[in-house]
C-alpha cells in the first residue's frame, strides 16, 4: 500500500512520517513547511483545516517558496483559512510569478484582466499570459489567445491567436478546440501555412527542453 497514505495499514509509517516533516517544518525547512500546508489542505473530512494550511503556506511563503506563495495566494484569494484579501493574494502571485510560476502567473494575469486586487491592466494582463504560455500553461495559451483575438495589442494577429490556441487545443482546451475554427476561417492558406510551422517548432523547442 501507498506509504504515507493513512488507513490503508500504513498509519505508523505516516506518524513516522509526521514527525520527520514537523521536525524539519520547526527547524525552518521551507519545503516541509510547505508540505505539511498540502497536508492540512487536502486532508479529508475533519482532519481537514485551512487555518492551518494557510499558516505553514505563509512560514514557507516568507522564505521564498514559489508554491508556498502560489497556494498562500489562492487562500488569500478565496478567504479560505485566512480573511480574504485580493491585494495581498496579488502580491504572492506577483512573487511567485517572479520565480516562474506559470499558475501564478496565469492568476496575476487574471487579477489585472479583471482589476481584482491590482488595478486594470490589459498590457499587464497579456505579459503575464504570453510568459506562462511560453512554458505551455493551456490556459494561459487560450487567454493569450483570447486577449490578442479581441485587439489587446492593436489589430489581432490571427496567424499568433491561432498558434496559441492550437497549443492549448491540443492539451484538451475545450474553448480553444471551439474557436479554432473560426479563426483558421480568416487565414489565407499562407498564413495557416506559417502558423502550423510556427506551432510545430513550438512543440519540437518544448521536447527539447
């Protein structure tokens, strides 16, 4: 049975397991902070307790940890185990955006899409996207998309808005599969030429990598 994993005959091995992450999280260890956030985030049932998740995310956030940030944010986010608080959920995406987190990255983005917790800002908006696109977050491909379809950046590059929703298509995007269509509609067999091209050395840099 999976170690770790309790009532599954492996309780003792996860208590073993417990006090080696408590030990290393009290010492200051930012990744068994961290993980001892997961664990009370994603406990089941009333072992479950965000409050304090969210403390062992903030002791690991404050250190510099990019998923700790990440997961301290979406709490700050929603309200969830602390008061909920769009600037300050801004502030751990913007810094774990700064590390390359491209979630992170892809919430900052919405946040200044939408003007939530940072003021309005489509430029900053498509910054955020096209840098999380580029590490091959689907969601950040169609947003990206989206945002250049809808003339964010002037007159819309169709040949780049097909591109980056033909990526985030074949990751299972289902808007993206839908508006495929209709953007290669308006394409010349030239353009569509250069944008199959354009995703086919996509993919090929991202096997390399």
């Amino acid at each position: 049975s999976p170690a770790g994993v309790p009532g599954r005959g492996s309780s003792r091995s996860y208590n073993v397991d417990m006090e080696r992450l408590l030990k290393a999280a009290a010492g200051g260890d930012a990744q068994a902070q961290y993980e001892l956030g997961l664990h009370h985030d994603n406990a089941e049932g009333e072992g479950r307790d965000p409050a304090e998740a969210a403390r062992w995310y903030r002791l690991a956030a404050d250190q510099g940890h990019a998923d700790a940030q990440l997961h301290l944010g979406l709490m700050c986010d929603t309200g969830e185990g602390v008061g909920r608080d769009e600037a300050e959920a801004a502030e751990w995406y913007r810094r774990a955006a700064d590390q390359g987190n491209a979630d992170a990255q892809v919430n900052l983005g919405l946040m200044h899409l939408n003007g939530t917790g940072v003021a309005k800002n489509e430029t900053a908006a498509l910054r955020c996207f096209r840098t999380a696109a580029h590490q091959g977050h689907p969601k950040a491909q169609f947003n990206l998309g989206a945002l250049l379809y809808n003339g964010a950046a002037g007159e819309p590059p169709l040949a780049e808005v097909y591109q980056w929703w033909t990526l985030a298509a074949l990751q299972g995007h289902p808007s993206a599969q839908q508006n495929l269509e209709a953007v290669a509609r308006r394409l010349s067999r030239e353009q569509l030429k250069a944008a199959q091209a354009a995703v086919a050395g996509v993919l090929r840099h991202q096997e390399k990598v």
